[in-house]
C-alpha cells in the first residue's frame, strides 16, 4: 500500500518585522528638507493655507493672552502642545501622499491621527509634563530673581532687554534651553514615525532621540533653522509670516524623518 506523500507545510516562522536603519545625514541637508517641504506645499496650496492659517491663529491668540492675562499664558501653551501635533500630523499626511502618489485631500488628513491616537495620546501626554516641568522650573527662576511676586508682563519685558538683570536672563535662556532641547529631541521625527509606521510612542521618542545624539550637528543646524524661521515669521506685523512658515516647517519635517530613517526586513544595520 502506497502512502501518499503529503505536501510540505508551508513555512509559519513569521517574517521579520521591518526595522530601521539610521542613514548618513549632512550638515547640508536640512536645506534640502526645506526644499523638499517647499515642493510639498506649493503642490497643495489650499490644504497648506488652511493650516498655516491655524497655526496663526494660535500665535496671535497666544500673544493676545500674554498681553492682557500672562497669568493664563502657560494654560494657553498647554493647549497648544495638546492641538499642534494633530495639525503637524495632517501636514506629515499631506507630505506621505504625495510621496505615494495618492490623491490630496483636506479631509484625509484631517482624520490620518485616527488610527495613530494610543501613541499620539501618549507623546502628547510626555510633551504636557515636559511643558509643565518647564513652567514650573520658570517659576523657580521667577522667585529666586524677583522678589516682590510674580512680574507682570511689562516688567518681564524691563527685566529681558534690561542688562542689569543678566543674571535673570542667563538663568532663564539655561532652563529654555534645556528643556526646548528635551522637547526637540523627543519629537523631532517621533509624530512622522508614528504616522509611517504606526510604532508605539516610547519607541517614536526614543528613535527620535537617537537621530539627535548620533546625527547632533545636521540636528543642531535643523533646529536652529527652525527657531530662526519661526522667530522671523512671528516679527512680521501680526505673526503673518506663519501662514507660510508654519506649513513649510511641517512638509520638511516629513523630510527630515525620512531622510534620517530607511527601513527594511531583516537585522538593524548598525548605524
């Protein structure tokens, strides 16, 4: 009796996940990301218009409530670490398309955050205790160089352009710095990870992270462009300049990420 030969099973060792890989990055080519982002935006004006028209519509709120209830001003901050990443995400979606091909659509990437809110929930949430750990480290500041309360705006301002209070103004810029460097290294490409690779928030952060520690100068350069673009936006009569600055910034963000990160199957490369 002939015993029929059954046929191989197929193999069920699964595949390995992709992983990634830190690429080679230039001290050049954070102005090759603003290329690439200006590029993005010129290819879809009207989804850009809209959110740059957000994001200045929360600078100017911002200044507003500076000027007349500074008190509220870290509230109002608050609010804005907890709306601005779901509108940098609608741009990195903007971006993704049409590196794909796909349509643009407003409403696509109003509602890309949708199967991304877990790990966005989460790096919102390490942002607002950032953001709450540098109100509260002003506040030491605030207490230990002005001894009749908390200033009220007019006396901030005295107090920064006033070189008698170099003392305030270092030990200020020392705790902006490092916590501004917290928040940059933490989601300088976090949100476009989550976003192209639906990964967790501790692992977004976290490769984020080493983007800044293994690629420190393109990072620096990248972050100084950043500040120095915001800054000159936000100098123009009634922050106009961020209707244009704030979209740009989130195209060429997409850029920066992907041009820190390939992935593949396989064993990481070291970097």
């Amino acid at each position: 009796m002939t015993v029929p030969v059954q046929p191989a099973a197929p193999d069920a060792t699964p595949q390995p996940a992709a992983v990634r890989r830190l690429l080679p990055v230039r001290l050049t080519d954070p102005l090759r990301w603003l290329r690439s982002g200006w590029s993005d935006l010129r290819a879809a004006p009207g989804i850009g218009l809209f959110y740059g028209v957000c994001f200045w519509l929360m600078a100017v709120t911002l200044q507003a409530v500076f000027r007349n209830k500074p008190e509220y001003t870290i509230s109002f901050v608050s609010g804005c670490f907890l709306v601005g990443p779901f509108l940098a995400l609608g741009l990195y979606e903007v971006s993704r398309r049409r590196e794909q091909g796909l349509p643009q659509s407003l409403g696509a990437s109003l509602t890309c955050w949708e199967g991304h809110l877990g790990s966005m929930g989460m790096l919102v949430l390490v942002l607002l205790l950032l953001e709450l750990l540098w109100g509260r480290a002003s506040l030491v500041v605030f207490a230990v160089f002005f001894n009749t309360g908390m200033p009220t705006t007019a006396s901030v301002m005295q107090a920064v352009f006033n070189p008698k209070n170099w003392q305030f103004i270092g030990a200020y810029l020392l705790v902006g710095w490092v916590f501004a460097a917290l928040v940059f290294s933490t989601c300088v490409v976090a949100l476009p990870m989550i976003l192209d690779r639906d990964t967790d928030a501790i692992t977004a952060g976290l490769a984020s992270m080493q983007v800044v520690a293994m690629r420190t100068g393109p990072m620096v350069v990248w972050g100084a462009l950043i500040v120095l673009l915001v800054l000159g936006a936000m100098l123009l009569p009634w922050a106009a300049g961020l209707l244009v600055i704030g979209p740009w910034l989130g195209h060429a963000s997409w850029h920066a990420y992907r041009g820190s990160f390939a992935w593949r199957p396989g064993t990481i490369t070291p970097a």
